[in-house]
C-alpha cells in the first residue's frame, strides 16, 4: 500500500506542506497517490538515526549482514505484481523490463550478501613485527577497510529499482555497513516508498538498528543540498545529469568535512567504425547499431551517442542503411514528459547546427511522450569546431562523424570528454596497426568493446561502469558489481595493537577464515 509518506527509520512521517504527484507517461496523466516532501526536521531526523545506526551497524557480523541482504531481496520479490503495477504506471515501461530490472536488483543484493558472507573484501594486509630489525626495529602493523559512515543515495530517473532505493549504492552501503538514506526520486515515487517497506520490513525481521535505512520524498533539490550539507553524512552516490551531480559535487566540497561524492553522469560512448568493418559488415552493423540507439527509447547511460568513420563509400553505405534502420523502428514511450521534452529540444537544436545532414529519421505519427529517434551525420572538422555536437542528447539520437583520415579521428577522441564506454569495430588485425588510436581510446573511457555495442551492462566483478570526469566523479571507481563496495569504506591501520583487541579480520587466528595479506604473501593461514 503506498502512504505518501517518507520512511525516517522504520516510522512513516508526513510533516512537509509540499506535495506533488507522479505521472504515467503512457496515459499521459497523473497517478492518483499524493507523496508529502520531507521537511527540514525530517531530513535532521533521519540523518540523526542514521548517525545512531551506525554506531551499532558497522559492528553487525558479516552472516547478519548477509542476510539482512538477502532478506531485502526476499521482500522485493514478495512485492510480486504491486510493484511491477506501480512501476510501469510511474515510467510507461512495458512489464518486460520492470521484470527484467527487479531480477538485476535482487540479483545485486544476493551477490553482496555472498561478498560479505565470505568476508575477504576488507582486504585484511598484514605485516608482522620485526624488533630485532636493525638499524631501526619493524612495528607490528595491520590495515582493513571500514565502513565510511552514514551514506545518501539519489534515485535515478531511468533505472527506478537497479539504481534507486535498493539498487547498487544502497546495497553496495549496506554491505560495507554503512546506513542509507535515500533521496527517492519524484518520477517514482511510488516504487520507490514500496522498495522502501521491503527494506524496513528486512531490517526490522534480520534484527539491523532503527534508522539504518530512511527513503525521503523531495520533488525539488531543497531535500538533496540539505542531505549533502548535513554534517552527519559521509558520502554521496548519484546517478543521473552532469548538472545534478557537478551540484552535488562542489556542495560536498564546500562542506567544512568535505565528502566523496560519486557520480555517474553524462556519456556519449564513442564507437569507431573502423574501414575494415564497414567493408565487410556494414549492414549488420547498421542494423545492431539501430537497434542500439533505439533501445528503451535511448534512455540508457550506455547509448551510442558518436559514431565515427572515415570518409569513404563504405562510410556513406553504412550512413544510408544506419539511416533506413533507423526509420523502421517503432518509438516508444519516453519516462516522463519533462525527459520527452528536453530530448525533442537537444535533438532538434544539434539537427539544426552548420554542417549537419539528417541520415535517418522516425516520421510517422505517434502518441504523447513517444520519443522519434533520429541520427545526423557531420564532417569531422565541423564536429571539432562546434562543442554542442559533443554534448549527450538522452534519447534515441545519435551523430556519425565523418572523419578526412585517421589522425582527425585520433585527435578528435583524444579531446572528447570523458566517458562510460568506448567501442572498436574492426578486425584482429585492425587491433595491431592502430595501436595509438586504441590507447588515446582507452585514456577516455572506463570500458572499452570490441565489436560489439555499448548498451547492456553485466552486473559482474569485472564490469567497470564509470571513467574520466565527466562520466563520473572518480575514473577509480565503478557504480556496477562487488568491487562498488570500495566506494563506501575508507583504509584503517593498526598499530602494534595487542591481538584480543583487534577486528576478527585482522587476528592472529583468522577466526573468519579469509583471505588475507600476510608479509607480501596471500593466505589464509593464522599466523603463529
């Protein structure tokens, strides 16, 4: 049942004046349910339970912990077609993909609770004392990652479970024991407030502290600046607009603590068609690439927004079949009016620039908030003299630039700004004979593709989601899979501290049976 209300610990509060409504893009109206914005004092609240939480959360054993998140997920899937309904009514998504996307979130929260059952992430290194060491004695010192404290999340507009209320931040916090409050987005409200009862239902059942989760309702950035200038918050995790994260970002700076914030934001997720590729697949690659662009109406953080070539006959076949793929896909429905909005607004304004030559176009007639995809072509030079081109449409949109030769190609990716991914399309040996392009190439990106396309993200230890500002806050860091857990812990050493008072992780014994560090070597063994 959706109340409306914010969720400050495991207690429903609706203290704030303001109030607003989601909107089904599909109907083209508004839901029914009312949501009430949290208040100053609910925000103060929740920061303070939060600060309470912590103290105890962080001691919580890693089996507690694990099934604190596996218990999260249990009640997620309890939520059963309530929360399907209420997302597809929140962002004209079809069933499919709710589906699809309740299936990675609890995925995600299954795959910490394993991580923090099995315990070695705290990346335990030890080196033992040596007194006898001249001409200077060696102290007994022993470093593990800490929980960094209480952490606030933003719900993110395209992804209303994998990136919001229970999605990879959240989850990621949790594990490394850190409490969450959670900035629900107003786009979906409602699925957000449901995630939110499956989390407090968890936490309440598993035994975690009051106040080691709080989901607020904000539909301004009044609720967000007063989070990240609350002194009780320690880190920041946001996915979402170069605009919305760079705010959040010089607001943590300015902070007299400032705090890390780590933000995944714009990307264009450059592909280079390289001549061999448009030789021999020019078709295929046309058609895989139309539907790539078109994908969840282009709504993805993954989306082919460049695509770059060399002059060439191949190029201009592979512009007009790319253009004719790209008209015989059906649109469908965009996640709100606003994002419809401002897509038809970037689109149009880029297909107007100089030099600019519509490939393909969707023209047929279609409903309210139905977002028509295009693609452009422009020359090479007019592409480095106009900055605008550079910047991320978010829709189904995309620029094919046309390149004089290799070396423009080359200097134009090593200027482009930083990004998610980026694509290499070409043969074996095409690997061999451009090895500067690929290097200038991978100093832009956080994951390069070889022949393949960039939407599609697999939750997995070796898939880095984030790169070079401004795709995200920090290129060390990713938003996808276990290694996100670095994010919320901080290093913490010993020093010749007496072994009963060390943490379990870090004594003689091993008693948690992890992997550890032990004077270079990687063991498991106690140390005797």
């Amino acid at each position: 049942m959706i109340t409306g209300k914010n969720y400050i610990g495991s207690n429903l509060s609706a203290e704030g004046t303001t109030t607003y409504k989601t909107f089904n893009p599909l109907l083209n109206l508004e839901n029914e349910p009312v949501y009430k914005e949290a208040s100053s004092h609910e925000v103060a609240k929740a920061v303070d339970l939060a600060t309470q939480a912590f103290k105890e959360f962080r001691r919580v054993e890693a089996t507690r912990k694990a099934s604190f998140l596996d218990a999260i997920a249990d009640e997620i899937v309890a939520l059963d077609d309530a929360l399907i309904q209420v997302y597809c009514s929140e962002t004209g998504l079809p069933e499919g993909r709710a589906k699809g996307e309740r299936g990675r979130t609890v995925g995600q929260l299954r795959a910490f609770a394993e991580l923090v059952g099995e315990g070695s992430w705290v990346e335990a290194s030890i080196d033992t004392a040596q007194p006898e060491r001249t001409p200077s004695p060696k102290v007994d010192l022993r470093k593990m990652s800490v929980p960094l404290g209480p952490i606030v999340v933003f719900g993110a507009s395209n992804f209303p479970l994998a990136y919001s209320t229970a999605g990879g931040d959240t989850a990621a916090a949790f594990a490394a024991g850190c409490p969450v409050i959670v900035k629900s987005h107003p786009m979906h409200a409602g699925t957000g407030e449901l995630v939110a009862s499956a989390i407090v239902r968890a936490a309440e059942k598993t035994g975690m502290p009051n106040g080691v989760f709080s989901n607020l309702n904000s539909s301004g950035i009044e609720v967000g600046v007063q989070l990240v200038q609350h002194p009780g918050v320690k880190g920041v995790g946001f996915t979402g607009s170069i605009r919305g994260g760079r705010a959040l970002f010089d607001l943590a700076s300015q902070r007299a603590e400032p705090i890390p914030v780590f933000a995944e934001m714009g990307s264009v997720n450059p592909v280079v068609a390289l001549p061999s590729a448009l030789q021999e697949k020019r078709t295929e690659w046309a058609e895989q690439y139309a539907g790539s662009i078109t994908l969840g109406a282009g709504q993805f953080c993954t989306n082919p927004g460049l695509i770059f070539g060399i002059e060439s006959s191949a190029l201009d076949a592979f512009i007009k079949a790319l253009g004719s793929a790209i008209e015989e896909v059906a649109p469908i429905c965009m996640l709100h009016p606003t994002i419809h909005g401002n897509f038809e607004k970037g689109k149009t304004t880029l297909a107007a620039q100089e030099g600019v030559t519509v490939a393909g176009s969707y023209s047929g007639a279609v409903a309210a908030n139905f977002g028509t995809q295009k693609v452009i072509t422009v020359s090479g030079s007019d592409f480095l003299k106009n900055p605008s081109l550079h910047k991320e449409v978010f829709g189904p949109f995309s620029i094919v630039v046309r390149c004089a030769d290799m070396k423009e190609l080359t200097g134009i990716i090593g200027n482009l700004e930083g990004q998610l991914t980026g694509t290499i399309l070409g043969s074996n040996e095409d690997l061999e004979s451009n090895d500067i392009l690929i290097e200038t190439l991978q100093g832009r990106v956080g994951r390069i593709i070889f022949n393949g396309v960039p939407t599609g993200v697999e939750v997995c230890p070796s898939m880095q989601h984030g790169g070079p500002y401004p795709a995200s806050t920090d290129s060390r860091f990713g938003a996808v899979g276990i290694h996100s857990i670095k994010r919320w812990v901080r290093p913490l050493s010993y020093q010749n501290w007496p072994d009963h008072a060390l943490p379990e992780a870090l004594k003689n014994s091993n008693p948690l049976k992890i992997s550890r560090l032990v004077n270079g070597k990687s063991t498991k063994n106690a140390i005797v």
